[in-house]
C-alpha cells in the first residue's frame, strides 16, 4: 500500500511537472552551474539548440562583467543552501542580445533535504521590461520639462518635483502634507465646483484645464494642468499625478492684449470677417458708423454689402481680398455705403489673424469713422479750388520764398513759374520799400500767424506797376506753428475808367459786399460747428479757412472804408 501510494505521487508530481514545462520556459541545473536540460521554450528565449548548452554553465546565459561579479556567486551560494530565488534579470542570447526575463530558480531537495539541483521557471518579459523602460524614460523626460506633483485621493500632496515648486516658489518640505487646495482661492476652494473636481478625480476621471494658482506669498501663477488618476490592476485609483506647465507669462500677455483689444473696441469701430469675405461679427461702433442697430442685420453677409456697386465688381475690390488671403495687411481711406444708401468714410485697417500653421483665418479691420471730417475737407476743398479759379494766388514759405503760383498770379505779375519759384516775395516790391523797416515788419507779423489784409502796390517783370487787393493768410500746422504763407489777391485795373465803375459799384452795393463776406463767414462758421460736432481738433485746413475768412472780411471792410473816406 505504501509503494503504492508513493508511487502515485511520483505520477501526480510528474504530471505537474509536464504541464509546466508545456507553459512555461524550464531549464534544469547542477548546484555547479552547468545545464542538465532545457525545454523548448526556453531554448526559444535564449536562441539555442539543447545540444549547444548541455553541460556548459549557466554563465554562458549571462553578461561578463555579471558572470565575474560577487553577487552573481553570491546568487549560486544562495541557491546552494537550499534558498529559492526570484526576480527580474537580464540575460544574453545566442546573438549577444539583451533578453529580460522574470525567473525562479529553486533547489530540487533530495530525500535528506539537501539541495540536489536547481530548476528555473522563466517568462520572457523583454517586449514589457522595454516597454517600462520607455515609459519611464518619457516620465524622465516629462520631469524635466513639465511640474509633476502627486496626491493622494483627498488631494493630499505626496510629492512634487523641482519644476512645480519653482513655479509656486516652495520648498517641497512646506507642501508636502497639506492639501491642494493650499494653491486655490477661498472662494473656489470652498466651491462646489472644486469638490466636484475632486470627486471626479477620484472616480477616475482625467481633468484637464488652464487654471489660476497662488503659490508663496499669494503671487499669481497660471498653470495648464492635466490630473492624472493613477489605478491599480483591479481599476481602483490609488492615487493622482498632475502634469503642469507654467503659463504665467504667456496668460498675462494674452490678458493685456485682450485688455487692448477691448480698448480699442470701446474707441473704434470693429469688425471680423472670414477669409471669404463674410461678416462674423461687429461691435456697436461698427454696427452705429454703418446705420444698423442690431449685428443680425449683417452678420453672415459679404463684406461688399458696404461697397458700391461698380467698385465691388472691380479687379481692385477681388486684388484687396486676396491680398488679405495671403496675408497682406490693407490700410487706407475707404468709402463705404450705410444703410439706405448713406455715405460713410472709414480710416480702417484690414488685419490678417494667422492660425497655429501660419495660414490666415480671419481678418479682423479697425475702423475711425471720418465722415463729418471727409466731408468738410471736402467742401473745404471745393471752395479753395472756387477762390483759385477766382482769384491770383501765391505761396510762400515762412521766410517768403515763393513755392508756388497760379496762372491768374503769373499773369498779372508777367512770369512764368520757372522765373519766380525758389525766389523773395520782394521781387514784386520796390526797392525802398524792400529795405524798409515796415516790408521786414509786415512778413514777421505773418510769422506770428497774423494775416495780412491791405491794397498793395506790386512790381511785375520789367518793372510794370501792378496793383492788388490782397490777403496773406498764414498757415498754421497742429501745435500753431506757421507752415507757409498763402496770398488770394485781386487785381486792381490801372485805367480810371475801371477804377470809378469798381468805386462805382462799391458804391451801389456796399450792403452786398459786406452780405457776401457774412454769408462766407457764416458758411466758414458752419464748417467749424460741423467739426467740433465731430469732437475733432481744429485740423491746419479749417484753422487756415478761418483766417481766409477773417481775412476776406478785413479786406472787404478795408475797401468799403477806403471808398467811403475818398468820397
């Protein structure tokens, strides 16, 4: 019964041992070392033939610098007294290659119970030991770029790296321990937002945000932050790894910005418009310049909604947006059409916004509108072209050197512009009258902006008498400093003839003269309100009109005083 039943053992043991060797790598050695047998599977591992590791010392398996060291003797002492040993260990194959392998090596015990021989099971984990060692080589490498910091489920802090205390300006020791909510303001921290936070996190939920810290001292830090939660092999969080960049500079530069950019939404007009011309969106000085009081009124229509007709068909209205497709800024002067068909006049830049790549995305434009302003420049410029059509006109620099003439002052003075340009005013003076103390006193009171209203005698080429009634007006640049000089004159007719039908009709009409100067000095004056309904400054041009006006009337009333003192 006793052989019977040992020898049932022995069958049940071996069948073990089978199924062992059926799924597992297995090499049998000698306390020495050297290789009694191996299976197939383990063969396989290592790359070689039974016959080309029998009886050769399980060495072979193993680096140099390992196989001549004390711990790979103190591995066999080991084994030698009957200790099992487990563990991860490199080994090397047929073709010098580096194979990991997870191994128990464990004494055969003879029926004394000494160690007889030693059988190792092994597993080859070479694809999972690279695969542990890239993953810790990325946790490297994210360490050294990014700010890690680990807590527990709670939101206790366990630990964090050199990265992240830099950051919160820390020291680990003062983190270590405390909550996370250490780096939050009150408000959030005690906010049902921040437990839900948590709560997610703890239900193995990733989370991810840009976020506002405080580190020591409460300064402000902006992270980008992804929490991990980290489970264990059933699934259950054990614990949470965060990721961190510090974005403080880039966040605060991106609040200035949008600080300016709603500064300039509150001082001009703004709109956005997609690559293909359509509006995205405007604000409400956008939507006022234009006549419309709600943004649905042009929201997805074409830009050339604002353009004419004839312009919005044209080669440089189709040039304006593919200059904008590819980048280019546009600025200029732009008329545009209101609705119901007003006239607006916009002093605009159309901007490009660029993606990630570089390509434009949109095109946001700032806009001034200029209209009252266009608009008087434009009466403005209508009635200085209706003067010079009228009247003799010269301009001087500041120190009287003539810049330029019209033909009705060329005629009168019998030059061309060639002989005069570059040249003294005092060429049209005579000599005495040049040297004189009241010629240098009249061109410095110009140069105190004063005009200059009066009948002047003048010199024309080869010294033919040339009479004028004439305005010097001064022109004056923003900060009141005088630019040039321009004189409107009127040629006074040397026969008396003419003289007495001028003094004549003078005569009959003075009330007409001075309606006509006060009918320009109020259409003068209207241009005026129309600016400073427009809160502008006084532009050179109106500030110039004033004194073409002032000195208009002078004139007027000069020569009205000059026939009535005659009489």
């Amino acid at each position: 019964m006793f052989f019977f039943k040992k020898w049932s053992i022995a069958k049940e043991n071996a069948a073990k041992a089978a199924a062992i060797s059926k799924s597992q790598a297995v090499i049998e050695l000698g306390l020495d070392g050297t290789v009694i047998t191996a299976n197939e599977k383990f063969l396989s591992i290592l790359g070689y033939t039974l016959a080309e590791v029998r009886g050769k010392h399980h060495g072979m398996f193993v680096e140099a610098d390992e196989r001549s060291g004390a711990a790979y003797r103190d591995f066999w002492a080991r084994l030698n007294k009957g200790e099992t040993q487990s563990a991860e260990y490199k080994r090397v194959d047929n073709h010098g290659e580096e194979v990991w392998v997870q191994a128990s090596y464990i004494p055969v015990l003879d029926v004394r119970g000494n160690p007889a021989k030693v059988i190792a099971l092994v597993s080859d984990i070479t694809a999972k030991r690279i695969k542990n060692l890239e993953n810790a080589g990325q946790v490297s490498a994210i360490e050294r770029a990014q700010g890690v910091v680990e807590f527990k489920l709670d939101g206790t802090i366990i630990t964090a790296n050199r990265n992240f205390l830099n950051a919160m300006g820390f020291a680990l020791g003062e983190v270590q321990g405390k909550h996370d909510g250490m780096f939050v303001e009150l408000s959030e921290r005690s906010g049902a937002a921040y437990r839900e936070f948590w709560a997610k996190l703890n239900r193995g939920e990733t989370q991810s945000a840009e976020c506002r810290r405080f580190g020591k001292g409460g300064k402000e830090v902006w992270l980008r932050v992804t929490y991990n939660p980290i489970v264990d092999e059933n699934g259950k969080p054990f614990k949470v790894v965060a990721f961190t960049t510090d974005v403080t500079s880039q966040k605060l530069k991106a609040v200035e910005l949008e600080g300016q950019v709603a500064a300039i939404g509150k001082s001009q007009a703004v709109a956005e418009f997609g690559m293909d011309g359509k509006i995205l969106t405007a604000n409400d000085n956008f939507l006022k310049a234009f006549g419309y009081s709600l943004l649905n009124e042009i929201q997805g229509k074409h830009h050339n909604m604002f353009v004419e007709a004839g312009e919005r068909s044209s080669a440089a209205y189709r040039d304006f947006w593919a200059r904008l497709n590819r980048g280019e800024s546009q600025s200029a002067e732009y008329q545009r059409i209101g609705k119901d068909g007003k006239t607006v006049w916009l002093q605009a830049s159309y901007n490009p916004v660029l993606d990630s790549r570089g390509k434009p995305a949109k095109v946001i434009e700032f806009a001034i509108d200029i209209t009252a302003r266009k608009l008087e420049a434009l009466e403005n410029a209508d009635q200085l072209a209706a003067i010079e059509r009228a009247q003799a006109v010269a301009a001087f620099k500041p120190d009287g050197t003539i810049i330029a003439a019209n033909d009705k002052f060329l005629k009168a003075m019998g030059y061309t512009l060639g002989e005069v340009r570059g040249k003294h005013d005092g060429i049209f003076v005579d000599a005495t009258e040049r040297a004189g103390s009241a010629y240098r006193e009249f061109w410095a009171k110009l140069n105190r902006g004063e005009a200059q209203s009066a009948e002047y005698k003048r010199i024309g080429k080869d010294g033919k008498d040339v009479s004028i009634r004439a305005s010097y007006i001064p022109v004056l640049d923003a900060k009141g400093k005088v630019l040039k000089v321009v004189q409107y004159a009127t040629v006074i007719e040397p026969n008396a003839a003419a003289s007495e039908e001028m003094s004549v009709s003078i005569l009959e009409a003075p009330v007409s003269t001075a309606d006509q100067a006060e009918e320009q000095s109020l259409s003068m004056k209207r241009l005026e309100n129309r600016r400073k309904s427009a809160n502008a400054g006084p532009s050179p041009l109106s500030q110039f009109l004033t004194n073409l006006r002032e000195g208009f009337s002078s004139a007027v009333a000069s020569s009205t005083r000059a026939v009535a003192n005659f009489l």
